[in-house]
C-alpha cells in the first residue's frame, strides 16, 4: 500500500470515527449501530493516537489532529494522585479529568509511551512529566516477590478474578520500552533499574526453544500470599514485537549482545507462529487483531536499522496482504477488513472497531516508513 492509500484510509478514519463536539471525541463503531456506545474506549483512544504518531512521521499531514487527540486524552483522565502520580480509566468522561470506569496497568503505561511520543515530537516538557506521573502510578502495581503487574487495580485486591490476577506481557513489555526511553531522556539510573526488572520478568514467560513470548503468568492467592501459576500460553504479535523493541532500546543501552540476539530471535519466532497461507488467493498473511499486528511491524522497522535483509519477507508477507485488502475489499466508506486476505466477516464487530482500522492504518503508514529505510 503506498503513501496515497494509506493517507485515504486515515481520512476514511477521521471521517468515520471522529466527532468534532463535546470536545471532540472518537467513536469505538463504524458504521455505527443500534446499541453501540457513544465514545470509544481508552486502548482505542491510544492505538489511534500511535496511528497519528507513526503517520506523521512517515510524512503525513496530521499534526493538527495529533495534537488535537493528545489533549482529548484529559477527557480519560482521573484527578491527579498527589503531585507525582495520575492514572487514566477506560471509559471518557464528560469532562477533563472525569474518566470513568476501571483502571488498566496495561492501559496506563501504553498511554505513558503516546505522551513520549508527544515529547519527541513536539517537545514540550508537559509530555514527559506526565509520561513520568503515569509511570510512578504503575509502579504502585509492581509485586516485589513474585514479579511483574496484575492488569488492573482490582488485581490488586483479595477479590480478583482470573484474568485481573493476570502478569500479562501487555503492560509489563511496554514498561521495559517506556522506562529504557526515560532512562535515554533523563539519564536516571531507577528507570534503568526498572527496566531491567520488567525485563527479568518477561523472559520468565518465552519458550526456551522456539523463543517466543506467551501472554503471561497467572497469579494464584494461596493462604493470604500470591504465587506464581502456571504460564498463559495464549500468543499475541503484539508480545514479541513489544519485547523486540525493548530488546533493542536494551541493547542500545548497555551494547549487551544478549539483547540483540533475543530481538532477532523473537521476530523470527513471531514470523513462524503467525504466517498463514491462502490456498485460494496464492497469497501469505499474519493472523492476528491487526492492532497487535502493528506493534510487531513497528519492531520490524526497528530491526531494519540493523538488518534491511532480514526485515524485507516479513514487510513482503503484509505489503502484499494490505494490498489485497485495499484492492479487493475498500468498503464504501472507505474502510478495510480485519482480515486483510479472507475479506469481510459477517456480523462481526471487529471490522467495524477504531481499533481495528487505526491498527491497519498505522500498519499501511509503517510500510511506508519500511520503503524510507
């Protein structure tokens, strides 16, 4: 997909999802539905706030709306939680600071690493202080004996469920790649040492073998105490591609060659576990939630910098497969499928999400950036 389509489908977005009053906010349907609700979630918010981030920089003209989503992130916000620390919740409020609904540690931190973004666009000092209040917030998530972050405060607490009690790679990767950058930031050794501490729990949950990230790392609550359960063997792009691009901030770090080695490793693991193939078109693609798919592209761009070669038959595979999606299922509306080979799904709300389409935005505006390389 080359610069104009993809820039098309960004203005499908705009036009689809985006509502100018109240504030301006973003749905999480189109089209929209009977039922559905008003405003989107906080993981599609930031998704498509990184899609902005990564299409500026592959040249399109979004800084005005860029900046436009950033402030709407306030509408997610809480009051602040002392002078150090502020966390955001899942559902937009009304109002600047009325943010509604639970709080995610995954969310949080995802949305620290858009307003570092932010900062390196823009510069203001703003950006980076609140990446910081996120970041400390989080931190109050972190278990000492066990290691890792629950995925929502909830966790935190004796009545927990299953999947609240979760140490998911989803927020504790993204806390190795936001404190290795305010490490490169400030030059403060504690982020470093978190970093370092998010890392060593990561690897707790890659296969040995085939070296790939799984999801993450039950928590059990036995007798009053929290141990470690067994491991969640559910795979997701977005891991490894998370863990690639701590891996090289690491290694851009300390030049450890283990870091490396693991970033290579881990893009080769994700390549094999999923690559499919369609007997019917001829053609290869990845299956995953496309937002995920993002994440592990924008770690391909990162490994570019090192090894163009070895990044050029994962960019072949979605090139190929976008553009299949572009040529033979534009909606009128001018959205794409989910699934970019297979077409449209029936009844299926994915096609229809913010998140989907900014996840295959962001994908088109990073092969662009690929091609720059």
């Amino acid at each position: 997909m080359d610069m104009l389509k993809a820039t098309a489908l960004y203005d499908s977005i705009l036009q689809n999802f985006y509502v100018p009053e109240d504030g301006g906010y973003w749905r999480e349907y189109a089209p929209a539905k009977e039922g559905d609700r008003k405003t989107c979630f906080l993981w599609s918010y930031f998704a498509m706030t990184g899609m902005l981030y990564q299409s500026y920089k592959a040249g399109a003209d979004v800084k005005i709306m860029y900046k436009k989503a950033l402030e709407g992130f306030s509408y997610y916000r809480s009051k602040p939680i002392g002078q150090d620390k502020i966390k955001y919740h899942s559902g937009r409020g009304e109002m600047p600071n009325g943010g509604q609904g639970d709080c995610f540690f995954d969310d949080n931190i995802w949305v620290a690493r858009n307003f570092l973004f932010a900062y390196e666009v823009f510069g203001d000092s703003e950006y980076l202080e609140e990446a910081c209040r996120i970041v400390n917030y989080v931190y109050t998530g972190w278990n000492e004996e066990i290691g890792g972050l629950v995925w929502n405060e909830n966790g935190l607490t004796e009545q927990g469920t299953e999947q609240e009690l979760e140490r998911g790679l989803s927020a504790n990767a993204c806390c190795i790649i936001v404190n290795a950058l305010l490490y490169q930031i400030t030059g403060k050794e504690d982020y470093l040492s978190w970093a370092k501490k998010f890392y060593q729990f990561c690897k707790t949950v890659q296969d040995s073998e085939t070296k790939i990230y799984y999801n993450g790392v039950h928590t059990l609550l036995v007798d009053g105490k929290r141990v470690a359960g067994k491991v969640n063997r559910d795979l997701y792009s977005y891991n490894a591609g998370s863990m690639i691009l701590a891996d090289l901030l690491l290694y851009e770090i300390t030049k450890d060659q283990s870091f490396y080695t693991d970033a290579f490793d881990s893009a080769k693991a994700a390549h094999e576990a999923f690559l499919r193939h369609d007997d019917k078109s001829g053609l290869s693609y990845y299956r995953d939630f496309d937002w995920f798919i993002a994440i592990l592209v924008e770690a391909y761009i990162s490994l570019a910098a090192y090894d163009k070669a070895f990044v050029e038959p994962f960019g072949k595979v979605l090139s190929e497969s976008i553009e299949c999606a572009a040529d033979r299922y534009t909606s009128p509306i001018g959205l794409l499928p989910h699934d970019y080979v297979l077409g449209w799904r029936d009844n299926d709300d994915y096609d229809r999400m913010l998140l989907t389409q900014s996840g295959t935005a962001e994908i088109a505006f990073l092969l662009e950036l690929l091609k720059q390389h």
